[in-house]
C-alpha cells in the first residue's frame, strides 16, 4: 500500500524486490540451518557474526525501501501505537536486565523484523503478499525434500528425534513450523489462483508430507486447526442472525468434543505420539511461572532470562536438556518484559482480531481471511511455543503485517472489489 491507503497492483514492485522479501522470509522460517550446523551454531562463532551481518543489511535495505517505496510509513507508528509501544517497551527493558548490551543489540534486531513487516504490510497488497508467501514455502518444501533424498546427513535428524524430517529448517520443529503454515497458505493460492491451481494443491500435498515426516505434533494440530477455521471462516459473512446460530452450534460443539478430550486427555495425547507432560512442557512451564513471580511487572529484560542463569535453573530444577524458550508464548513474553507487556500484546492482539473479523463482514475476496486465520494459527501455535517479539523471526514479521494491513485506512473498503474474478468466496 502507499501512504494514501491505496492497494498497490500486482506487478507494480520490481522483481529484486520480490526476491528480497522471499529471501528475507526464508531466513526468518529458519532455512538453511541445517547447512549452518542447526539452530544453536547460527548464534555463535563466525556463524553466528555471519548471520548478524546478514540481518544488519536485511535491516538497513528494508529502511532504504521504506523510505524509497512507502512515504509516509511512520504514520503507522501513530495509528498502531500499542504494537510500537511493546517494541520499546524491549529496548527500555535494558535498564533492569542484567545482560544491558545484550538486551538493547537484541531488542534493536526485533526493531529491524518489525520495520520489515511494516514494509511487507504497506508496499503488497494481501493477494501479493500471499503470491510471495507461496512462492517462500514452496521453495521450502522442494528443497527440504531434496536435502532428504541428496544431502541426508543435513536433512533428517539424529537418531534422538527418531529420525524425523529437518529438511533445510535444522530442526524437525521448524520444518513442522513451516509446513504448517505453508499448507494454509497453499489452500489460499489454490483457491485464489485457479489457471495455477493444480500446483497449488500439488505443494499443499508436499506440504502436508512433510509435516507428518517432521513428526512435529504441534505443527500437526495447528495446521489442522487452523484449516478447521478456515473452512468456518466463510460463514462470517452471512446474514448476523443466520451467522450466530451457525456459530452458536459450533461452538457447543467445539466444547463438547473439548470436554471429551480432556477427560480423555492420555488417549488423545497418544495420536500424535505425547504424553501428559507435552514431552516435558509442563514442568518447563511449572518452572517458568515460577521464576515469573521474582520480577512480575518488568520482567527479566528482553532475551535475557534464556540465555542467561535462567535455563541453568529450569535445567537444574527439570533434568531436561537447556532450554532458549519457555515453550509458551505468554510465558515467554511475561519472562522478558512482565505483565506490562503482556497486557499491551492482548490488547494489541484482540483489536486487531477484531478489526480482522470486521474486515471478514465487508469484504468478499478470499485474500481478506488470511488475516483472521492467520492471527488464529498464532494463538493456537502460541500454546507450546514462544512466537511473540521473535527477533527475525517469520512469525513477528507477519503478525507485524497484519496489525498494519487490518488497521490501514481504506484497506476493507477497497478490498470489496474482487482482484480477480477466480478469488472470491460465495457470501
């Protein structure tokens, strides 16, 4: 989008940008790991400095075309205070970390991931954003199945995670993490893009293979989740009362089956191969509440708890392996920056559902889901893994976008026009 709210056609941005942003996305899903030595050698040595300066000039080109291609782009810092005001919220954090430098180089990197969703938001409209989002998880897919076949050593893991599926992602979780994802956006395309459409749903079949071969159960029932609100989703745009039975009943429903579960939690659990525990996650999560209760308000400082005394003592307390996350993302984040922070997220967060469920009623294309589904597939990811204030990472990035697409000026109402006569979804 330009400042004045417009969606900019496709084809309008040049193919180097385009290859930047899937590079860009790329990086932030976490390939290439595997080549890199896994996910713990990109954060050290002269990987780790490597990767740094990748992610410097990442941050300084995405400045550069903010500031070429998106005049006016710091009027979103008016108009999405409370998502600017958790970002500082990290960097002011530094004064009671006990890790000051690190917490303030980390915080400016999250800045950097966030200034990239900015850009990503207001120069693609949501049908390119979702041409480009395909274009980053097919590739992810094709070349995570070559290393399988090609490069083994790279592409599956020790024998620890039985032999599951990494792909390029350098660990089995972020090539569930990707799939799962991709597989939604896979739908999108095929859907939207019917001359293409076999493709798609061709890559939604890669993608769902190699979900179940990273044995990434949380990927799994996000996906599946996520899919679930997708087919619903449509009904949003009936009449109100035909709507609120419809969802009514859905709801009992959900509930029941919900309540069955949990009363049969270990026979559930055991369809995607978990115990009780979710593989140890309630202790770890036992621990952190734990050590929120030390600093309840400000937190420990943005990035600091993890890397600093506080895996050391929820490894000590658990007997598990050193943990970077707290497996949770509210905990997480009330880890590093305290309930201040974790208030300011959930009320940044309900207003843009809202905004997304708003946007759902008064639009007809299918390209006006994605942010709905999108901000549901977080929060379902969000129960065992830390998403929130990622640093580089894809999920920040798009949750950064959506905040800005579903709160720009005119963007619902133009967005009534069908960008194509194959992209719309019945009423």
């Amino acid at each position: 989008m330009n400042p004045g709210g417009k969606v900019i056609r496709a084809g309008a941005c040049g193919g180097g940008e385009r290859f930047f942003t899937v590079f860009v996305f790329l990086l932030a899903s976490g390939a290439f790991t595997s080549l890199l030595g896994g996910e713990d050698a990109v954060g050290k040595g002269i990987v780790g400095f490597l990767m740094q300066t990748i992610w410097s000039l990442i941050y300084l080109s995405t400045l550069v075309l903010l500031q070429k291609n998106c005049k006016g782009f710091l009027r979103v810092i008016r108009r999405d205070r409370l998502l600017f005001l958790l970002v500082a919220l990290t960097m002011i954090s530094a004064f009671w970390s006990d890790d000051p430098a690190l917490t303030f180089r980390r915080s400016v990197a999250l800045m950097g991931t966030t200034l990239f969703g900015v850009y990503f938001a207001r120069r693609f409209s949501l049908a390119d954003q979702l041409r480009l989002l395909g274009r980053v998880f097919a590739v992810g897919a094709i070349l995570s199945l070559v290393f399988v076949a090609i490069l083994p050593h790279y592409g599956i893991a020790d024998p620890q995670f039985g032999y599951a599926w990494q792909g390029i992602y350098g660990h089995k979780n972020n090539l569930g993490s990707a799939m799962a994802l991709g597989v939604v956006v896979f739908v999108f395309r095929a859907i939207s893009d019917r001359p293409k459409s076999m493709r798609w749903w061709a890559a939604l079949g890669l993608g769902l293979f190699l979900l179940w071969m990273s044995h990434s159960s949380t990927g799994v029932v996000a996906c599946a989740f996520t899919l679930f609100v997708f087919v619903l989703s449509p009904a949003l745009r009936w009449s109100r009362r035909r709507a609120i039975v419809f969802f009514s009943a859905v709801s009992a429903l959900v509930v029941g089956v919900g309540l069955w579960a949990i009363n049969h939690l270990s026979f559930v659990l055991s369809f995607v191969s978990r115990d009780p525990s979710f593989t140890g996650r309630t202790t770890v999560w036992i621990v952190s509440i734990a050590m929120i209760t030390r600093h309840p308000w400000l937190g420990y400082g943005y990035n600091e708890f993890w890397p600093g005394y506080g895996s050391d003592i929820v490894s000590r307390l658990t007997g598990l392996p050193e943990m970077s996350h707290a497996h949770n993302a509210i905990l997480n984040l009330w880890l590093d920056v305290g309930l201040l922070g974790v208030v300011i997220f959930i009320l940044q967060y309900l207003k843009s559902l809202w905004r997304a469920l708003v946007a759902v009623r008064n639009t007809r294309t299918i390209e006006w889901l994605w942010p709905l589904v999108f901000l549901l597939f977080l929060a379902a990811y969000g129960l065992v893994e830390s998403v929130i204030l990622q640093r580089n990472g894809m999920s920040w990035i798009l949750f950064t976008a959506v905040v800005i697409q579903v709160s720009s000026r005119g963007g619902a109402r133009l967005s009534t026009v069908p960008l194509s006569k194959g992209n719309q979804v019945a009423a």
